[in-house]
C-alpha cells in the first residue's frame, strides 16, 4: 500500500524507549537507523510520484528498507532481553 509510515516509531512503537537509547549509545545502530530512514524517504517519495525510477528499483530499494528494518529489530530484541536480564 502506499504511503504507509514505515518509520520505525511506527512500526516499532514498544521500542520507542530503545531506539532512542540505541540511536544515542550504538553507532552501529543508529548508521543502520540513518539509511532506514533515507531510504523510507526514498520509497515513499518513489510511490508519491515525486521521483520517477523503474518498478525494479523500486522493488530493489523496498527489499533493502525491508533487510535494514530486520537487522534494526533484531538489535531492538537483543537491547530489551540485555534490559530484562540486567
């Protein structure tokens, strides 16, 4: 569907508290974060009509915000289960 929010507040809310600390404390995480959001900017702007690009690029950058979207969660879940063992 277009123009869903696909920022991570968004598809995250129960981890708002831990992307802040993480953004803030893992420069890891908050590069990862970054290109999540540029590229959710991108997409969106692609599906708006704003910039004009193939359906296979667009498709390429949407599996890419998709891959980053995994390895953010991943590192949210690792970040609580570190919290609740602390």
């Amino acid at each position: 569907m277009f123009n869903e929010k696909h920022d991570l507040h968004h598809e995250f809310p129960e981890f708002k508290d831990a992307i802040r600390h993480l953004k803030m404390n893992d420069a890891h995480f908050a590069r990862l974060f970054k290109e999540y959001h540029e590229l959710d900017h991108e997409v969106i702007r692609i599906e708006q009509g704003v910039e004009n690009t193939s359906d296979e690029y667009l498709e390429q950058q949407k599996k890419q915000r998709l891959h980053l979207k995994d390895a953010l969660f991943t590192m949210l879940k690792k970040h609580e289960s570190d919290v609740a063992t602390a």
